[in-house]
C-alpha cells in the first residue's frame, strides 16, 4: 500500500478550488504517476484511484474552468489515454470516459 496516501491526497484535492490553478495542475500529474505505477496497485488503491477518476469527470468543467488560465485542455500532446489531460473532450461526449467503481 505504497500509493495510498498519495490517491487519498489526490482525492480531496481534486475539487480544492480554493487553491491557485498551478497547484491543481499538479493533480494531473499525480494522475499520470499513478498511471505510470497501475500495474503496481494494489487492489484497494486502484479501488481508490477509480474514486479519484470518477470525481474528475464529475468535476471536469469546473476544473477546465479553474486551469483555463494555466492549461490548455484543448491542445495537449499526451496520449488520450490520460484522458485526465483531455477534459474539453471529456465535457464535449468527443472523449467517453467509463467509470465503474468495483467493489472488492
């Protein structure tokens, strides 16, 4: 359980308005680590890591509102399956994201 501190923290920043757009971006990039390591997961923490990606989408526009200043949602060169990356698309139905939250 080597990452679940870090998805926990990841969790309740994601809807954290209250913090500078730079600081959010951040959740990005932990979301791309955390991509990185999957395979290392343990089940609770992809469990927990689904819940973050299951509040991303639920936050989406307001997140692309919140990074609009500081990101580019519309114009990233990483791979669709970050999909975390491509919100606008996200919003727009062009990119469906299935969430299905497991019970273990």
């Amino acid at each position: 359980m080597l990452y679940l501190y870090e998805i926990k923290n990841l969790y309740e920043a994601i809807d954290d308005f209250e913090v500078s757009p730079f600081e959010t971006v951040e959740i990005f990039h932990i979301r791309s680590e955390m991509n990185e390591v999957y395979y290392l997961l343990t089940q609770e923490e992809k469990k927990e890591l689904e819940k973050c990606d299951c509040k991303i989408v639920e936050n989406a526009a307001s997140l692309v509102h919140h990074l609009q200043e500081v990101s580019d949602f519309k114009n990233t060169n990483r791979s669709l399956e970050e999909w975390w990356w491509h919100l606008s698309k996200v919003i727009s139905g062009e990119l469906p994201v299935a969430m299905e939250i497991k019970s273990i």
